[in-house]
C-alpha cells in the first residue's frame, strides 16, 4: 500500500485529519476483501491484518491519550477498570462519559431512597443528601455511596446500599443468559425427541453430560450425583459464562464478576453449606473423632479435631480465593500491557508508537490465555465443590 505520508507524519497530525486517513486505511483494505476471508490463504494475509489493528489500536489509543489534560496514573487506571461502579462505563467521547446508569436502592434512617446512578453526574454531585465518596473522603469509603451535610461533605455516616452495581447487573444478564439457553435447549429437545441433538441442545447436553460424567459422578458416586448434578452444572456455567462476559471489551461484556471477592465468597458459602448440611454420620464422626489416630492426639488436647474443624472452614476460603486471585489477575496483566503504551507514551511520542507493538501483543495473547483460564477456573471450583460433596456423603467402608 502506498501512502505519500509516513506513519510519523499521520501521527503528528491533527485528530480529525487522523481519522481521515484510518477511514482511507479501512476502505483499502476493504478493496482487497480482505475481512471477508474467514480462511486465510497464506499468513501474508494475517501479518497484514494484525499489523492494520494493531496500528488502528496505537492511532486510537494515542489519540485519545494525547488529549489528556492529567497526568496518566496507571494504578488508578486499573483499578478502576477491575472495580465495581454504580454505572456501566461504554466510553468516552469529547470528554463526555457515556454509560449506563443503574438503579440506587438505599435506606437510610428508615427512609428508602430510589433513582438512578446519573443523579450523582459521576461522582462530582449530590443528590438527596447522598454523594459516591472520594479519596479525599477516606481510602475505606471511596467509590460507595454516603451521606453528606447540607455543604455537601461526608458527615461519617452510610446508608444501607442495596443498588444494583454493575457486577449485580451483569449477575442478571448472565443469569438471565443460562435459563435461555437451557430452556431452548429443553424446548428443542422435546421437539426431537428421539433424534440427534441439534443447535443449543448439543451445547447444553455437552455441558450437562459432561459435568455428570467428569466430575459429579467419579466424585460423589452413582448413587448420590443426581442430587448434587444441578448445583454443580449451575455453579459451572455462571463461572464459565461470567469469566467470558467479562473478557469482552464493550457492554454487555467487561464486567469483573468473578474478580469480586463477594461474588466468589458467595458461591464458596454455597458449597460450604450443602457440604455441611448433606454430610452424614460418618462425615462429622470423622470430624470430631478421626479413627486411627493416636489417642494422645486427640485427649486431652483435642489437636486433631481442632486440625479437622479448621479444614471445614478454609476449604470454602480457598475456593474464594482461588477463583478471585485468578481471574483478577488475569484482567490486572492486561490492563497492565496496555498502560505501558501509554506510560511510554508519556514520555516521548514517538517512543511510545514504536513500542506499543509489543505490548499490544502480549496482550493478544494473555486474553487468549484468559480464555482458556475461564474454562479452568469454572472446572476447578465445580470440581472440588464435587469432591468436598462426596467426602461429607461418603458412607463407612466395610
């Protein structure tokens, strides 16, 4: 392709000019019909495409980079992106943020106040006495909604918050997402009952079959799985469904659902009780009164059931964790990648173009990476739910 302008001469153009000349960009590629081969003849063919996103995503980032008034704080950056917010994020443009905003449920004084996150104008206003708190305000209430006097400033007091976040939002939609999809694969089942699974029905019943056979069945047994199996499939599937939601880059994808310890502390207690609650004679005699040990480890200091009660309770705060540490790490290298365009960028302009290549492909990679990461981290948390399951109901061998 030929171009009478180099790459250094585009980028030190103005912004409009700048999107003149993407929009040239795409329709030459577009001449070569490129995007319309969803198999590629030759690798020439996907250098090329690579190298044409990777140079839209440097003049795009970078331009809006270079408007900027403040300095880049990659930290904050981050953790805003990984947090939750009271409103869904879709962009920025000319220095508007446009987003969604969501229902504000809150009780205060006995008093329920309701309306929508827009009210607050992203932080900067009051509305009803309320206001999202600052850092200035304290590092333990910044982002959450408090109370303020009637200048505005914090007065030390909460409401009780029950607003429906973003991650709450995103429970809904991927919630919403799995009846769907099991209810159409249910409906065209009974449609073809007798014949091969066809459409959603092969994916659901893979799904199924798949936890009942590699999992619910080798853990827990034939003859208890079944009333385990739709806990199990549940739990897998929002993980699974969630973790990918929240790898896409735009609504109503990139919510940090599974990287919010409440969330995975949830679904661990879950699992915590149903273990408890079904596990049966022998399970708490082994807890109290583990057979084969020394009886100096068990009397008169009681070691061993001390050892076995304190199992019960960090089984559950591993799940937690696991699952928390693992997809926020994942979204945390990203964003990482990502900034190091920009912290470059700070510096020199040029040396932040002629760098942001490689970022850019490590970050390719790691979001592949989290792709294969959802899948795992669903399986691992199904897996040892089934495992913990199967030891509270196992009964006493002969």
């Amino acid at each position: 392709m030929q171009t009478p302008f180099s790459i250094f001469e585009i980028l030190s153009l103005p912004q409009k000019m700048r999107n003149y000349f993407l929009q040239k960009i795409v329709f030459l590629f577009a001449q070569r019909k490129l995007f319309a081969k969803f198999a590629f003849s030759n690798l020439g063919d996907m250098k090329k495409i690579f190298c044409f996103f990777a140079f839209c995503f440097c003049i795009g980032s970078f331009g809006a980079f270079a408007e900027q008034k403040e300095k880049f704080d990659a930290g904050e950056l981050i953790m805003e992106h990984i947090s939750d917010a009271y409103d869904w994020h879709i962009l920025t443009w000319k220095e508007t943020n446009v987003s969604i905003p969501l229902p504000v449920i809150l009780i205060n004084e006995g008093k329920v106040d309701v309306f929508l996150s827009s009210r607050f104008n992203h932080g900067h206003d009051c509305y009803k006495g309320y206001k999202i708190a600052s850092k200035q305000d304290g590092e333990n209430v910044a982002g959450k909604i408090v109370c303020v006097d009637e200048n505005g400033v914090y007065n030390g007091k909460k409401p009780y918050d029950f607003s429906i976040t973003k991650n709450v939002f995103a429970i809904f939609i991927v919630a919403g997402f799995i009846i769907f999809l099991v209810l159409k694969g249910a409906s065209i089942a009974k449609k073809r009952e007798g014949k091969e699974p066809k459409g959603v029905q092969t994916l659901v019943e893979f799904f199924i079959m798949y936890i009942r056979d590699d999992i619910a069945i080798p853990s827990i047994g034939k003859e208890k799985y079944s009333k385990y199996l739709p806990y199990l499939l549940t739990a897998f599937l929002f993980i699974f469904f969630s973790n990918l939601m929240g790898l896409l880059p735009c609504f109503p994808g990139g919510a940090n659902v599974t990287g919010n310890i409440a969330v995975t502390l949830c679904l661990a207690l879950f699992t915590f009780v149903i273990t408890n609650v079904s596990g049966n004679k022998q399970y708490w005699k082994h807890m109290v009164n583990m057979p084969g040990v020394p009886w100096w480890l068990k009397f008169p200091v009681p070691i061993m059931p001390i050892v076995e009660i304190l199992g019960m309770f960090t089984k559950p705060f591993s799940l937690t964790v696991r699952l928390f540490a693992n997809i926020t790490a994942g979204h945390v290298i990203i964003l990482s990648f990502l900034c190091i365009i920009f912290i470059f960028g700070e510096q020199n302009i040029v040396l932040g173009y002629g760098t942001s290549i490689i970022p850019l492909f490590f970050s390719i990679f790691m979001t592949l990476l989290e792709i294969l990461v959802a899948f795992i981290q669903a399986y691992v948390f199904t897996l040892l739910s089934a495992i913990y399951i199967g030891m509270a109901t196992e009964e006493e061998h002969a």
